[in-house]
C-alpha cells in the first residue's frame, strides 16, 4: 500500500500493530480494565440488599460469567485481532454485520467511557476538595495524560499497567483484609441455606457490572505475541485475581459495616477505612479511586483505539485513523480520535445534556447485546456440535434475560447504529 501520509511523516499507513504483549503486562492490562469504579462501590450496594449473605451473591456472579469469559477466551484466541468483538462478527456472519456491531461498539465506547472519566473525575474532585460540579473538569485531566502515555507507545503503557495493577490489586486487598481483621470485627458467615441462596440472586443484578470488561481486552489480541496460547491464559489468570479481590472486598466491608448504614451505597470502602482505622484515612480512598479508574481508562482507551484503528483499516472510517507510527507501531491518529470524541462527551455531560447514569446504563444493555452476539457466533463457528449446542444455549438464554430486563426503548439505540454501519458496510461492498 502507498503511504499517503509524505516522505517525511512519522505514520505510516497500516501495516499492523507490533505484537509485543506477553501474559504478564496482558493480565495487568486485563486486571485493571474489569477492576473499576465498582470495586468501590458495589460491596456496600451487595451488602445492604442481602447482610450477610451477599458474598454469596459474589459466588453467584462469578459462576454466571464464567460461561461468558470462557467465550471470549476461545474466540479471541481463534481469531485475534484489533477489532476484537467486531472480528468475531465477520468471522461468525460477515463484513456486513461486522460493520454494523463496529458502529455499536463505537457508539457504546463513547458513552461507556465517558462516564468512567467522569466517575474518576468525581473522585478527583473529591480529593483536592472540589465542587462536585467541578467532576468533569477531572474527567479531562485523566483522559489527557491517557492519550499522551498511549501515542508514546505500547510498550510504556504495558509497563505502567503492569505496576498499577500490582499497587492496586495489592491495595484492594489490604483494605479487604483491614475490614476483615480489624478490632471488633464481626465476620458472619453466609446462610448456605435455601434462603440465603435466594437472598443471593438478588444481588447478582447488582455486582454483575463488576465483571465486565473482558470484552474489552478482546481489541488488545492483535497486540499478542502468541494469542492462540496467551490469551485464555490471560483470561483465566485475570478472572482469579478479580475474584479474589472482591470476595476479600466484600468479606471485610461485611464485617465491619452495618447494612443499614447511609454511606454504605454510596462509599462503602471510605467507611471502612474510618471505622477500622482512622477517620483522616479516609481520603486515601478517594486517592485509590482516582488510581483505579485512570487504570480502568488506560485499558479502556487502549481497546476503543483499537478499535477505531480497525475500522478505519476495514474502511468504516477513515483510512488516515489507521496509519501506524514507524517506530513502535502505535496507532496515534486512532488514539487521538478516540480521546477526541470521548472529551466531546464529557463536555457535553458537563452542560447537562446527558447524565452519567444514563450513560452507563445505555452502554451496560449494549455490553449485554453483544454478550448475545459473541455467543451466536460461538454457537455457529466452534468445533464439536457440543460446543455449538453450548453457545446456542447461553446465546438464547442471554437474549431472554435482555429481553425481559431491558427498556424496549432504549434497544433502539443500538439497533439503529448495527443498521447505519450495516448500511454503510454494504454500500462499501457494492463499491469494491
């Protein structure tokens, strides 16, 4: 391919991500892109709803995702690429659907991260003692250092990943372990019982965001060395860590916190902090939430990047968002673009145009769509009609549940971006 971009230019057009991610840096990326905002809040939220039977709610949840990680194990390692969901979808069903499930996912990741931004940006106001209306301004300063760790290259963001996942899986679990064998805790085991079974599923609504974000480690594949081997090895080290994390987190807010408690919902680990060390410590915790979701961002730019990268390469954007740096191969344009729209966003949530709520809710459904898709095209490309029957299975089991649980209305939104980039997709097609 001809480079468009002049002589002298430091991007080149696409000749492909450099494939430098090992497990190590891969399972920190990972860790730190599923461990977000709601290792801060969802303990307490899972507490008030069932006491002391909400660990069982954990278990629970933890049971239901395993089918799905197991999915995104098999298939990203059978077809490894930047477009990560989207390359599913043309290898299940075509480039045309894969075109529309591209503009989902951009459509998704532009409100999805947004709103993590401003979750963090609300813990940063919180610590330096800012308005709370002053939240978005905290969004912007995280997302630029973000774009500028991420066009300086990969190999310096695998590296930064590497040591905050270390720092903060370790800080997680040292305020688990606070709560759970400070002074005058009172650690009630869970009612293994029928009722406390049923106390349990009504708490898996409520962590059940706690696990998502292996879909987005799914745009990282075409970065791995080996990621027919790696990358279910990834997956299933990162899903013990996260595990492990929570059930601590949960075990020690449960033996230190009263369910009834009015910060329980809303900063279950800064009243941890309070009641089992000291009230002055409890800023620490706003610190470790800025930590946490500027991790969370790294992981989550890092995939949409991807992504718009890929769809520039297939044509669904502009062909000058995939050109690549000559040295390192980071797709700078894409990370740029990326960041772009997500600041666009921000400002926008910031005149009061649309709420962080609703903007987590409307990408959570599409997340939960494309938990659907991924299992149809399990169900249609495995090997073995066992595991196509399995994917077909949970596919339909999946679309019952969206179908019950979700606001009809707001399907809308992702149904009319699958028909503009399915629309587009054929229109490109009839072209070449």
């Amino acid at each position: 391919m001809r480079d468009t971009t002049g002589a002298n230019s430091t991007e080149s057009p696409p000749a492909g991500l450099r494939r430098h991610l090992t497990v190590v840096p891969a399972t920190a990326l990972a860790v730190t892109t599923v461990i977000g905002g709601g290792a801060l809040v969802l303990p307490g939220a899972a507490l008030r709803e069932a006491g002391n039977d909400a660990l069982l709610g954990w278990v629970l949840a933890a049971v239901i995702t395993l089918p799905l990680i197991f999915v995104f194990a098999r298939l990203g390692a059978r077809f490894p690429s930047a477009g990560g969901i989207a390359g599913f979808a043309r290898a299940g069903f075509g480039r045309i659907s894969a075109a529309g499930v591209e503009v989902v996912l951009i459509g998704t990741f532009g409100l999805g991260i947004p709103a993590i931004a401003l979750s963090g940006g609300g813990y940063l106001a919180a610590a330096l003692n800012w308005p709370a209306s002053q939240a978005w301004i905290g969004a912007v300063v995280l997302l630029l250092p973000v774009a500028a760790m991420l066009t300086a290259g990969t190999a310096l963001s695998a590296r930064v990943q590497t040591v905050l996942a270390a720092v903060l899986t370790a800080a997680l679990l040292a305020v688990g372990a606070l709560g759970l064998f400070a002074p005058g805790a009172q650690f009630s085991p869970p009612d293994f019982g029928p009722e406390g079974w049923g106390h349990a599923f009504t708490v898996v609504g409520i962590v059940f965001f706690g696990f998502t974000g292996w879909e987005m480690i799914a745009f990282t594949t075409g970065e791995y060395r080996d990621p027919r081997r790696d990358f279910p090895r990834v997956v299933a080290l990162s899903f013990l860590i996260v595990i492990g994390v929570y059930l601590l987190l949960a075990a020690g807010v449960q033996a230190v916190l009263d369910p009834s408690s009015p910060r329980v919902e809303t900063a279950p680990l800064a009243e941890l902090v309070e009641t089992a060390f000291s009230p002055t410590a409890a800023t620490l915790v706003s610190v470790l939430g800025v930590l946490i979701l500027a991790a969370n961002l790294v992981g989550a730019v890092w995939g949409a990047s991807r992504l718009v990268y890929s769809s520039a390469d297939e044509g669904l954007l502009p062909r000058s968002l995939a050109a690549v740096s000559r040295v390192g191969g980071v797709p700078r344009r894409a990370v740029l673009a990326t960041v772009g729209l997500f600041l666009l966003v921000v400002l926008c949530s910031a005149t009061g145009l649309i709420t962080v709520t609703g903007m987590f809710e409307v990408a959570g459904q599409n997340f939960f769509l494309l938990y659907v898709l991924c299992a149809a095209v399990y169900g249609k490309v495995a090997d073995g009609a066992a595991a196509r029957a399995f994917g077909i299975v949970l596919a339909v089991c999946l679309l019952v549940v969206a179908l019950v649980g979700f606001d009809l209305i707001t399907i809308g939104y992702p149904l009319a971006l699958f028909a503009a980039g399915a629309g587009v997709g054929l229109v490109r097609g009839r072209r070449t």
